[in-house]
C-alpha cells in the first residue's frame, strides 16, 4: 500500500513532517456576499499575504509547522494567496474543500439547483475534484474535506453536504474536519459520518470549546472521533464561553484520559474580506485574547501549570493531528 499523504497548498507531504499543528485557523474569511462589497473594499491581496506572513513567522518562534486552513469553498478561500505564503514562511498550509452551513454559507446556489433536481452527485464531484485535481484549475488540492451544521439541527441541506463528504472521505481517506454552531450536534455530526462510512479517527468534530456541558463533551468524544477546542482566546461572541469556563473543562477531559482525542486551536481569522469588521467598542474585552499565538503563549503553560505533562502537550499539539490526517497507520 501506498504511505498515505497528506495535501499542502504546496504538493504532498508525509504526516510525519506536519509537526506542531493548528487545526482550525483562518487566513481569509467572508461571508458570501462580500464579493459584491469589492467595489469599495476590493482584495488587497498583497495585504492578506503581508499579515499572514507576519502571523506565520511569530508563530514560527512556538515551533508552528502546519496550518490547517478551515476556510470551505464558499467562504472566500483562495489556495494560490495560500501557497505564496507557505513558500514565503515554509509553514505547511492544508486547504480545504467542503462548504458552509446553510443559514451563513453560500448554499444559495446548491438550494437552487436542489430545486431542479439531486445535488448529491454535484457536491461529491466538486469536492473529489478539489483533492484529487485541484480547486479552479490551479493544480492546488485541498487536504480535508469542512462541513457544517446550524444552530441545533443539520438542515437537509447540510446533511446532503456531509454525506457527500462521507463519500468523497471514503475513496481519498481525506479528513473530515467540521463545525457545530455554539455547543450543538456535535454528537449528531458524528454519528451522521460514521454512520456513512467514515472512519471516527479521521473526523474533528470542531468548537468544542463553546460547550461546557461534560456530557456533550463526552457523547462526542465516546464516538471515537476527535474534538477541538479550536476557539481558545474568544469569550462570550459567536457563543463562546469565557476562558475560565473552558480551562476546567478541557483540564478535566485531559485527566479523564482524553489528551489522545482532542486538538487544540483560535478559529482566528487574520483577514476578513470585504469591509473591515467594525467592531463594538463593548466587546473588546471579550476579543482580547483572541490572536494567534494565545495557545501557546497562555493556554498550554496554563494546562502545564495544572498538571498536564508535556506528553500530553505533544499528543494534542503534533500526534493527534498527524492521526487525523495520516490515519490508523500513524497511530
Ligand atoms: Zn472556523
């Protein structure tokens, strides 16, 4: 059998060189719709590149290898500013496929065509395409496969969405990597895929971080898949709990034994696209901490601080996302 690779915006790499991993982070983010705005706020590629570059290098410092680009199709991703970076820092970047939920991803034009008939197939050969070909003729593949639910359902859209990921999952072995809207479905989410096929060690169930209710932590993590508390620096927005409401839960599911489960990660966004976020003056306070190098600057020498070998640091900083993507064989 062939050794399993994983995609980087720059071409293969084995799952051994990813190294210290952020599982879920975000170059460049808009919401559909932000394309129309450019008039006014057009790309300023070379701004998004200069500020990654910049995030990169800091994070360089902490022994950051990969980055795992959580952006979907319909969210603004562009793998060719992507690439430019990777080459510019040597970071591993890992772009994805997949789509958004449907009340805030671009589900418009799949809700529209389901009108007319089946999207399954569509989806499947979009997303098989990305990682076997490459995204818009540019020859860069996508790594992982991101889908999404709303807020205490997945829609027929989404679940439409997610079984295509399951199919394209099953012939590439490409990662799922998800998100849950503010501490729901995450159980769901995970049945949901393994019940179609996908191997649990190959999904990360994301923003864990914003429950903290051990019963739904728990109802994930006994599926066998991988959580993220992949919001760490966020408080009280997008339903964030606050930073000392995460921290026992997370220390308490590493003492229970799960440090071989769960990843850790900001979601932060270094670009938004369209107009810069005119942020409420109130909610500064909440945002604080939410940069990208907070897990290593506070939250893993507070994790050492409570007890947390650095063992356990290498096993959700560098193993379980070389597990996620490499598969059983990098156990
Ligand atoms: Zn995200």
């Amino acid at each position: 059998m062939n050794p399993v690779k994983v995609n980087t915006v720059t071409g293969p790499i084995a799952p051994q060189e990813m190294g210290i991993t952020l599982p879920h982070e975000h170059i460049m983010y808009g919401y559909p719709g932000w394309q129309a705005d450019q008039t006014v706020y057009p790309l300023d590629r070379r701004a998004v590149v200069n500020r990654m570059v910049g995030i990169l290098e800091e994070l360089k410092t902490f022994g950051l290898k990969t980055h795992v680009d959580a952006t979907p199709a319909d969210q603004g991703r562009d793998p060719e500013i992507y690439k430019e970076i990777s080459e510019k820092t040597g970071v591993h970047i890992i772009c994805s496929t997949g789509l958004y939920n449907e009340t805030q991803g671009g589900s418009a034009y799949w809700k529209f065509r389901s009108m007319l008939g089946d999207i399954s197939n569509e989806l499947y050969e979009l997303f098989l395409k990305e990682i076997t070909v490459g995204i818009r003729g540019t020859g860069i593949k996508a790594g992982c496969i991101k889908v999404a639910s709303s807020h205490g359902s997945i829609t027929d859209y989404e679940n439409k969405v997610f079984q295509a990921a399951a199919r394209v999952h099953r012939e590439t072995g490409v990662p799922i990597i998800t998100h849950t809207e503010e501490g729901t479905m995450g159980p769901e989410q995970a049945e949901l895929l393994t019940n179609a096929g996908v191997d649990p060690r190959r999904i990360q169930i994301g923003h864990m971080s914003n429950s903290t209710d051990m019963r739904y932590q728990l109802a994930v993590l006994d599926k066998g898949v991988f959580g993220a508390f992949d919001r760490m620096g966020i408080e009280v927005i997008a339903g964030c709990p606050y930073e000392r409401e995460k921290m026992p839960v997370l220390i308490g599911l590493i003492r229970s034994g799960r440090a071989h489960q769960l990843m850790l990660s900001h979601d932060f966004i270094a670009t938004w696209l369209g107009r810069p976020l005119p942020v409420n003056p109130a909610d500064l306070p909440f945002l604080a901490n939410w940069y990208p190098t907070h897990v290593f600057k506070n939250v893993i020498p507070a994790l050492k601080a409570a007890g947390v070998t650095d063992a356990e640091i290498r096993t959700i900083t560098v193993d379980n996302p070389r597990r996620l993507f490499g598969g059983a064989s990098n156990d």
